[in-house]
C-alpha cells in the first residue's frame, strides 16, 4: 500500500510517495536510532522519469531480493521511500545500523557527461534537497566522509567509500568513480541554508 507524505527541514518540504520494502529485506531500529551517515548509491538502472516509483514497487514485491533494501529512492521528479529512517535498510554492510541509504537512478558506469545531462541534474538536486533535510533532521554535517575507520564517522559518503574504506571483499563500487558527490554536496548545503534562512 503506497502513502503520500513529506519529509521537512525549515521552510524545506520534499513530497515522499511511502511503500514499504518486502519483510526479510529489513529490519526494524530503535524509535531514536543514532544516524550518523548518509549514503548514496546508484540503483543501477536506466534513467527514466518513474525509476523511483519502480524501485519502490520491486522493493515491496515478492521477486525482491532478501538482504538488499534501501530507504530512499530518486528519480529525476519523485521521490519514493521503501524503509522508514528509523529502521535498518540493508544497503551498504556495517553501516546499516547507523546510515541512511538513498539509490539514484542512474548506473556506476557513467560518464561525466552522462552524470551532467539534464536527467541527472534534476535527479541529482532532488538527492541534494533530500540529503539537505536528512542531514538537518540528524545533525549530520554536509561533508565527504571517507575515514570510515573512526568510530563517530559522520557525514555523507557512497557505497564505494564504505567498500575502500572497510575493505569488503566483492564489495559495491556505486555510484562509480565519476560520480558527481562534490556538486551534490554544494547544493545540499545551498538548500539547507535557504531552508533555515
């Protein structure tokens, strides 16, 4: 069963369509669950208008995958939630318990081109604004985590960085080496300060 709803920060408002990812693809947190990382995956698929609405319905179907799930997915117009952020989505190993993990539409193999066409821009501001009130409802500082070691690592980082840094064997590589984080993280901040201005 989908829900409409929205996610906000300050004069932020992000419209959410909510369906719950499969039982056995997650598990249930703790009401305050400690977040202290975001991380950003592509979703390996092509980039089209409803790709969030269509990760949302295989996520939620009987063919999904036991061990894998996400709680955000984004397109270049929408935004679906499969997993609610105070429970444990199973998207990026030992940092599930402490992470938030949002697939885009898109693949690690793109190019910079492909990451810069008008498709992704969108896709890609729409992570921002979503990054941008994730980060403000937790306290997570806008900033490229990669040492993964520390105990209180926090900020934004991609699956990649948690696959280097902890050093998984067959680990993802997502979104891929010309993932444009830098940019997304620039306009992740622009929104949060436009917000709470």
């Amino acid at each position: 069963m989908t829900s409409n709803r929205a996610l906000s920060y300050h004069k932020l408002l992000i419209p959410i369509s909510f369906t719950l990812a499969a039982k056995g693809t997650w598990q249930f947190g703790k009401p305050l669950r400690p977040v202290r990382l975001i991380v950003l995956h592509s979703a390996e698929c092509g980039e089209v208008a409803t790709a969030a609405e269509a990760l949302a319905s295989w996520a939620s179907g009987t063919g999904h995958p036991v061990g894998a799930s996400w709680h955000f997915a984004v397109d270049c117009d929408s935004i679906t939630q499969s997993v609610e952020m105070n429970d444990i989505a199973w998207h990026a190993g030992t940092v599930n318990g402490y992470s938030i993990g949002i697939e885009q539409a898109g693949r690690a193999s793109q190019t910079t081109e492909q990451w810069n066409d008008d498709y992704s821009a969108s896709m890609l501001a729409n992570t921002a604004k979503l990054v941008a009130v994730i980060a403000g409802l937790y306290d997570i500082p806008i900033e490229h985590c990669t040492d993964l070691h520390s105990p209180n690592a926090t900020g934004i980082c991609t699956h990649a960085d948690v696959t280097k840094a902890l050093a998984v064997k067959n680990g993802h590589w997502d979104p891929g080496p010309n993932y444009p984080i830098d940019k997304v993280l620039t306009m992740a901040r622009a929104f949060q300060l436009e917000a709470v201005q």
